[in-house]
C-alpha cells in the first residue's frame, strides 16, 4: 500500500492523470489568477509550482514520480516549463508562478533563471546564485571549511591563477607537494569544475604504481585502471588524500534541514564495475546516518541554501568527511523517498505561500514536532526509547545427528582450533567444514578400499555427514555447523541410535544443520516490522487493513530520517536470527531490495560479546532439569495430585491444560509413535509412486529429506526397552507443526492434525520446564542466559534519563538546531533478534524477579495479577514473539518528579499455527475501549474521543498518575495458513491476529542526578559496554530489576491502579 495513502496531508491518488505540462492557452498567465474564485470562497486557488529544468531533469521518472505526488495536495497545481521556452524565450515570457524549483544541469541558462526570479519574485525553493558555487570544487571546500564539516585534508593547484605560488607543483615517484603541502601516494586529483567528472587516483609503486581513473558511468563501467602514473600537466586541479573506505561510497540526498536519506553504493574507484540488478539499475544499500553525520546534513542543505541537495560521504577511520556537493539531486528507484519529498516539499511550499494567498489550508503533524505519543493510561507523553526483545520467523525444522569418533584425523582438527583448550569447538567457516568434509571423504573410501571393520559401523553415519556437508553445493556458516566434544572416557549411552561406547578417549560429533528461515518466515518479520511503526508518533489511530502505520501524522518513517531517532538492530550470529533481523528492518524502515545488503549494513552480529548467546553454566543447571522431568514423565499412569505438583510447582495455567489432556505421558507418547509410523508409511508410498515421487515439497525438501528427518525421530524417541526420550519431543513438535503448515496439501497425512495436538501438549510440558521446574530454578537458569542482555536493556534505559556526560555528543548541537522544538531530545530504539532461549528467559525475570517488593503485594495488585495470568495462559513463545519496553517523558514535570518518567512492558506470543488459534484473548495495545469506559465512569473526566482516522487522541487530565502501566499485547502477527503457496497479499487479508492483552504498571521512585547514581553506573556510551551486575547475589537468587533501574540504591519499584 502506498504511503502517499496513509499520510495526512495527501487526498488519495486522482482519478485523472495529472496535468504536468503547460496548456499553450494559460501561457504567460499567473495559474491562482487565472481560476475563478467561486463568489470570493476561495475555493478553487491554488499554489502554481513552476518546474524550470531542462527536459532530461523535468521529465525524469524521479521527478515525474514526486511531481505525481506533489499533485495530489488540493492546492497545488504543477507547472513543467518547456524546454524550449527556458532556452529560447525571453524571461518575461515565461510562466508566471508562485513557487519555483529550478536547478542548473547542462546547458541550462542559469542566468536566465536568475533575471526570471528577479522579476516575478517567486518563493525559491533552491537558491539560485548558490548554484554558481556548487560548480566551483574549490569554493564548495571553501563553504564547507567555513562551516566546520570535515573534508579530506586538500590543496589547489590554480594554473589560472597569475600568482606563481598557487600552481607551484614537484612531482616525485611516490609523492606531489602542490604549493608546499606534501601528497604521498594514493591521492586523489579532482578537476575544479564540478562539471568535469574525471577524477584520477594515483597509485604507489609499492601497489604496482598507476592510476584509477574515473567518469561517469558508461554502460557498466565509472573507472578504468591506466598504467600512467605521472599528474595531468595541463589544468587546475585539487589534490587531496585518498580516503580508506573498504569500497563503499555514501550519497545523501536532503529535502530541507531535518531530512537525510542515504545510500551506500560500491565505490568506482575499486574496480571500475558498476554493480547492476536483473533490471539494469545500479544496486545501491540502505544506510543508517549516524548522528553526527545526520547534523553534517544539516549544515550543507543550510550552508549552500539547497532544500533538495545530494552529496557524497567518505566514512574512514571512524570519521566521516564530505567529498562532494552535488546540489539539486534525487534518489533513484525509492518509493519511500518519493512520498518523503513530496510529502515535505508540498508542507513546505503551502506554509509559506497559504497565508498569502489566503487558502484554507492546516499545517500538520511537522518532522520537528515532539515525538509525542498517547501512553496505555491516555496521558500524551513524548516517546523516548524503545526496546524490543524478538525471536526469529519461522524456520525449517532444526536437526542434528551425533556421532562418536576416535580417528585421529577428527582429533588433528580438533587440536588445530583450540578444542584442546577449551574441551569443545565449533566449526562453522567454510574452511572449518571442508575440512571435516575431506576427512568424511577419505574414512568412506578407506572403508571401500579396506573394508576396515573399526570404521564400517560408522560408515552410515559418516555418509550422512558427507550428504549434509555437500548440500547446497557450497558452504556457508548460516545453515550448518559442526561441534566437537572431548569424552575422556567415551560417550556414555543415552539413545538407541548411539553406538557402545569403550572407556578409551574420544570425540563426539555433533553436526547441525536446516533451522533456516523460510520464505514465511520473510513475510513474518517484514510484515512485524511495518505493523511494529504503530508505537512511534503518527501511528495512533485505528487500524485498517494494511494501514498499519496509522492515519496521523508522519510516522515512524519520517521521524527515521530527522536527526532524532537513533536505532540499532542487533542479532546473534545464527542465520536465521539475522536474516529475520534485516527482513524486519526492511518492514519498519520501508526498505527496498533483497535482504543481504540490509543485513551488512543494518544489522549488528552481538556473538562476540556474549549478549545474545546462552550461559554455559546455564547448560548444566538446564541438563539437572531435562533429567528429572524425563524421570516424572516415564511414569505409566495417570499424573496423580503430586506428579502435577513436582512437574508444574509454579502453577502455570498453560501446563495445567496441557497435563489435563495428556493424563497418562506414557500412553500418549505411545500414541505419537503410532501416528509417526502411520507417517512414515505415506512418505514411503509417496517416495516410490510415480504420480508422486517428482514433488516438490517446501523450501525445496525432497521425500529423501523428509524421511530421513522423521526416520531418525522415529527411531530415536523410542528406545529397544520401550523407554521413550523425552527430549525429542520438541523435535516432533517442531517437524508436525512445519509439515501441516507447509506439506499437507501435498503429503495428505488424515492424522496430521491429531499428531499436532498430542505433540503439541507434551511439549507444552517439556519445553518450558526444560527451562527449570521451580522458581529458583527458573530463575538460576534465566540470569544464566540473558544476564548481559538485560544489563544492556538497563543501559538503554538508563541513557535516556541522563542529561550530562557524553550522551549529549549524540544530540543535536543548540548552535544548528534553530526550528527544531526539542534539538537536545531523540527516541532511541534498540532491537535484539534472538532465540527461544532468551524469551523465556526473559519472560521468566520479569515473572519471578522482584519488580514487586513480595509476593504478597503481587497477589493484592489486580492488575499484575491479570497480567501474570496471561503470561500463564501463554503456551508457546512461537515465531516472531516479543517482549518491548517503551520509555516515555513527560518534560513538564519535575526531572525528579515520580511523575517524570512512564515505563510500559508490552508482550506478544507471536504468531499462531493453523490448527489451534486459541490465544489468550485481551484488548490489546493502547486498548481505546477501556479508556472510553474508564472516562465515561469518572464524573470529574472530560470526555476523551474514541481514537479514529478522522479523531485526534485525547484523554482528560485526570489520566495524569504517577503510576505507571506494563502492558502485554498481541501486536497483529499473522497466523500460519494451510495454503500451499503464502502470498505477501493472502497475509494482509487474513492472517493479522486480534490485539490481545494490556494490563499492568509501574514506576521507578524519584530520579536522582547523576552524581547519586550508583557506584557501578559505567561512564562509557559504547552500545556493547553494559553496567554493573543485577544482583551481587550468586546464583540461584532473586534478580533485583530494581536495582538495575536504580543504579544500585535498589530503590523499590511502586505499582498501583490510577484513581478513577
């Protein structure tokens, strides 16, 4: 769906073509004169935008795509001047308009543009006599010296110049000195007139010596490589440092001070080819400004007077510096910028020229506006940080086969990575695994050559491993892994699809592969991700289908490109995890393109500090859980009062359901196993007839595939006594859930959905308790896993309620920030993509952490009470779940007010299957029917509006408490489908789920000033550095998230219901 559709200020597309060109009758007349003004109504006037450009510029598809919605706005009116009549007419016979947007290109007469604005005295929308300048290098470095923004350290060689010590230039094998400033090799050399466009890179010999030279794109070439290796001798030129930028160039593109887009493209100067996409356009990535250079933006739109302008970004050696000013430039290809400019320019131009021509015409929501949101409880508070914790999409099912090997090959390989040291490794680089793939290789043709009998017993296995290495035809650490595991006296048995094991040394193999994220999986975190602007201003009203960003204001996607929203996305090093993290992106931030390029540029891989992967002490205490949960559920009767107790001793109401259904473990795993092997018999059968043997299945996946996946779960779940593993459970599960959702249609399985149910009950047992049984076991397992991403969820936090320090380099320096309400306020947003680990974790802390001081005051508070319930009821943290945090102001009060600060927790469990859709129900995010019914009740309360399309958000003043809500929702994600093929349309249609929950509230005692703050608060703004340890109490013990908030005054949290 458009944008253009969703924001205010637009009328919807026209019916009618819009009328770009000038009628040859209204020639020379003045278009708000010319209309007739319906009995002095004013009705029908309308800003006329002049377009004088030459006709390459003007009827361009980026220029025809923002004029096509420039014309949507009720009163403006465009005007393309013809070419002929800016290049052979006289000035006082050209168009009179109101507005004028003119840009100098090739043989357009500037001169002439100049006398015209001087004569009509239209509203400029580029300075004119600026574009001189930006034809000039050396006046555009002037300009931006003089403004401070950094530039390549530079000199010019003026050959025009009759001074003599301004062309003075020495020329040495490895150097030049240009006027007494030393160049040394690479440097670049650039021709002052902007217009010429050959820039050439000068080489050391060190490197083979030579020159890069560069032009504009012909074909699929901007540079060549010349073996010449001395400077041009004829010309002025400027000589400059050659910046180290790892092959990527930025371009900018700014519509008026407070917007920037930008796009990474790779640099000409690496190899000369122009990388293009299946339709012929150059590929360019989506890039995040960083604050600094979004204030760098800032500065050359106002220094050189350009509302619409473009230049070129260096970023190296962690700077970065301004290259080149472009002037009047569009972005290509981009929708999203498109309905940004249009958007801006159209405000812009009716804000200034409305009053004068007196049209009735509203300024709306404007990007310097706060970033002011209505809160759970009504209260309009500006946003100010938003922390989400997300699971990935969905994937294919998980698997894994281990095997034990003592060759001493496996072990060199082992050695040689460290595995010595550390007990274990993992293999995951392509080296890494053609390594084990060449080992696999040479132990099968050993046992072909030799038949060695210490090697045959392995030889089905080995062979396995040499299929799953060879899949895909290459390698990548995205979809395989291999472990290896140091057993000083043997692995012990544990299943019936492991081998005996001797007392002697060895190594378990572990090899891992599929888990990836399926093209549902895509749509899943791309869709998320659009419905996700709904937090962020503008995106309040009352959604639509498909109108997910709201109907007021600009929403997410304007305040992305102004200089006050900060967002980082971080994801843990496992594909699939990643790719959700960069299709997400792709949905919040309205990208375009595949999702690669998002994935290098956006996303952050957090597996080098720990924040986003398990604990392995929290390893050891999950292995004492599985043990004794497998022993309660080898029992062959049904659950008695104290089964039910030692399984389920929090009481979870989900557990509870599912303990009623299963009744008896034993014989409802005795029933999984029967409906496995009635699965096994149709995949058999369709593996071998020749109507069916061709298939396809889903994501590729073959009959092969399929049965050797169920086949190793049919074998491993029960064992020769008839002892069922329980720890393959999940695995049933997760491969019943994939195959009804995507292969039904073709496996046709009449049992599929009773697999599913009874499957999916005993894992509601098994998977969370696989997490600890009791509270303290929860707990100890929980400050395992997430303890550093919840120390870095509390920096975000607490970065936001400090005024002094170096938090204020990231805001917007007062000297440039005129026009803007709040320059020193920003919304910060960090997003984690993460595993089902670190949800239940997490999930797990703020259940049984202590946000209440006791236990008793959380049975008392109905509100927690009702919010823990949910959580309870919750069975599954399925795909795309996600715990967020939002962090409001309210400027207003005190800053040590209780009333300073409002913190909401808000909860989805992500998305549904297609068999049982039976969430918990709930009102929802920012439910608008209790505050309608909580307003109607209060006899004090001005009426607030139900939030519409059409109807502001309101909330009478008796909304405003100090305390605060945690809120716990279902935020739209759709639902599996049977259908064989997901359509991105069939998902907007029917797969949104209903709003569920919103319950809760807290708030921190009073805030104090920095200095009072705890001892462990780190000084250091680096995203990755966190603070001081949650609790100093060891493990197990109560996580203390009041201390993390407090900076270790451990000031308790207070939590209360607002006066009616």
């Amino acid at each position: 769906m458009s944008y253009t559709e969703l924001e205010h200020g637009y009328q919807g597309l026209r019916k009618t073509r819009p009328a770009f060109y000038l009628p040859h009758s209204n020639d020379g007349q003045k278009g708000s004169d010319s209309d007739t003004d319906d009995g002095g109504t004013g009705a029908t006037k309308q800003v006329v935008v002049g377009i004088c450009a030459m006709a390459k510029k003007s009827q361009s598809k980026p220029m025809r795509e923002i004029l096509m919605r420039l014309q949507e706005f009720q009163y403006i009116r465009i005007l393309v001047f013809p070419e002929e009549t800016i290049v052979s007419k006289p000035v006082e016979e050209w168009p009179i308009v109101d507005c004028l947007i003119s840009f100098h290109s090739k043989g357009f007469p500037l001169e002439k543009a100049l006398q015209y604005a001087n004569l009509r005295h239209p509203y400029v929308i580029n300075n004119l006599h600026m574009q001189y300048d930006i034809q000039d290098r050396r006046k555009v470095y002037a300009i931006l010296e003089s403004q401070g923004i950094e530039i390549p350290r530079y000199a010019v060689l003026d050959r025009d110049s009759p001074d003599p010590k301004h062309h003075e230039l020495i020329e040495s094998e490895d150097h030049v000195e240009v006027n007494g400033v030393v160049f040394n090799k690479p440097f670049v050399e650039k021709p002052v007139s902007a217009e010429d466009h050959n820039i050439y890179i000068y080489y050391p010999t060190s490197a083979g010596g030579g020159s890069q030279r560069l032009f504009r794109k012909i074909g699929s070439r901007s540079s060549v490589y010349s073996p010449e290796s001395r400077v041009r001798k004829t010309g002025s030129f400027i000589y400059e440092d050659f910046m180290p930028t790892d092959g990527t160039d930025v371009k900018v593109y700014t519509v008026g001070p407070d917007y920037a887009h930008a796009e990474a493209r790779k640099s000409p100067a690496l190899d000369g080819k122009v990388e293009r996409d299946s339709e012929g356009k150059e590929i360019r990535y989506p890039v995040i400004l960083s604050n600094a250079e979004k204030l760098i933006s800032r500065k050359v739109c106002l220094a050189f007077k350009q509302t619409v302008c473009g230049f070129d970004l260096l970023r190296a050696n962690g700077k970065s510096f301004v290259c080149d000013v472009n002037g009047f430039s569009f972005v290509k290809n981009s929708n999203k910028y498109y309905d940004d400019c249009a958007k801006i320019l159209g405000n812009m131009i009716l804000r200034e020229l409305a009053p004068t021509l007196h049209i009735p015409w509203s300024v709306p929501f404007q990007l310097d506006d706060p970033p002011i949101v209505p809160t759970t409880f009504g209260k309009m508070m500006e946003l100010r940080c938003v922390v989400a914790v997300i699971r990935h999409g969905d994937r294919t099912p998980k698997q894994k086969m281990k095997v034990e090997v003592r060759h001493p090959k496996f072990f060199e390989i082992f050695e040689k990575y460290g595995g010595k040291t550390d007990g274990a490794v993992k293999l995951k680089r392509p080296k890494q695994l053609q390594e084990v793939l060449d080992i696999a290789r040479f132990l099968l043709n050993e046992i072909e050559q030799r038949s060695a009998p210490e090697l045959a017993e392995k030889q089905t296995k080995l062979e396995q491993l040499k299929s799953v290495l060879e899949m895909y035809g290459h390698f990548s650490g995205i979809n395989r892994k291999v472990q290896m595991k140091y057993q000083p006296k043997g692995r012990p048995k544990s299943s019936s699809s492991d081998d005996d094991s001797p007392a002697d040394p060895s190594l378990v193999l572990i090899v891992k592969w599929g888990g990836e994220l399926t093209p549902a999986g895509r749509i899943q975190a791309e869709e998320l991700g659009r419905i996700f602007r709904c937090m962020y201003p503008g995106g309040q009203g009352r959604h639509y289908y498909g109108e997910y960003a709201g109907t007021q204001g600009l929403g997410l996607l304007r305040l992305h490109s102004t200089y006050r929203h900060d967002l980082k996305i971080y994801a843990s090093d496992e594909g699939r995890v990643q790719m959700t993290a960069a299709a997400f992106a792709k949905g919040l931030l309205a990208l375009e393109g595949e999702l690669t390029p998002i994935l290098v540029q956006m996303v952050k891989s957090a597996n080098t500090n720990g924040l986003l992967d398990n604990d392995n002490e929290a390893s050891k205490y999950q292995d004492i859980a599985k043990a004794r949960l497998h022993s309660l559920m080898q029992q062959d009767r049904d659950f008695t009062a104290e089964d039910r107790t030692a399984i389920n001793p929090c009481n979870s109401i989900s557990i509870n359901m599912a303990l009623d259904f299963v009744k008896n473990p034993v014989r409802c795993c005795e029933r999984v196993q029967q409906l496995i092997h009635k699965l096994m018999a149709i995949v058999r059968l369709k593996k071998d007839d020749p109507k069916t043997r061709d298939a396809t299945l889903y994501h590729g996946e073959t009959w092969e595939l399929m049965g050797r996946r169920w086949g190793k779960i049919e074998k491993d779940f029960c064992s020769k006594n008839n002892v069922f593993d329980i720890s393959k459970i999940p695995d049933i599960y997760d491969c019943i859930k994939y195959d009804l959702q995507h292969n039904q249609h073709t496996l046709q399985f009449d049992q599929a959905e009773d697999l599913y149910i009874n499957s999916k009950y005993l894992a509601d047992i098994v998977i969370p308790q696989e997490y600890g049984m009791t509270m303290m076991e929860k707990l100890t397992i929980s400050q395992g896993i997430c303890t550093p991403l919840l120390k870095k969820i509390r920096a975000d936090l607490q970065r936001n309620i400090e005024e002094a320090g170096e938090e204020n380099v990231n805001r917007l320096n007062p000297r440039y920030s005129h026009g803007v309400s709040s320059p020193g306020r920003h919304v910060r947003t960090r997003l984690y993509f993460t595993s089902e680990s670190h949800l239940h974790s997490l999930l797990t802390v703020l259940r049984f952490g202590g946000l209440l001081s006791s236990q008793e005051d959380a049975s008392k508070d109905e509100q927690w009470r009702r919010a823990m319930e949910y959580v309870s009821m919750v069975s599954e943290i399925n795909y795309m779940s996600q715990v967020v945090i939002l962090l409001y102001e309210d400027p207003t009060k005190d800053p040590c007010s209780e009333e300073r600060f409002h913190v909401e927790l808000h909860f989805s469990p992500g998305v549904n299957c297609c068999v049982q859709k039976n969430l918990p129900p709930g009102p929802g995010f920012r439910p608008h029917s209790r505050n309608d019914v909580r307003n109607k009740s209060s006899s004090d309360n001005s009426p607030t509006d139900s939030p519409g399309p059409s109807s502001p958000y309101r909330c009478g003043e008796r909304e405003n408490t100090p305390f605060l809500y945690l809120s716990l929702f279902l935020s739209g994600v759709h639902h599996y489908d049977r259908l064989p093929t997901l359509s991105h349309q069939h998902l907007l249609r029917t797969k949104l789920a209903p709003p569920q929950l919103s319950l809760t509230d807290m708030e921190p005692g009073k805030c104090r000033k920095k200095e009072k703050l705890g001892p462990g608060l780190s000084n250091s703004r680096d995203d990755l550095e966190y603070l001081t340890p949650l609790s100093e109490e060891p493990l197990p013990g109560r996580v203390r998230l009041n201390r993390a908030w407090s900076g270790g005054r451990g000031t308790v949290w207070r939590v209360g219901v607002p006066t009616i």
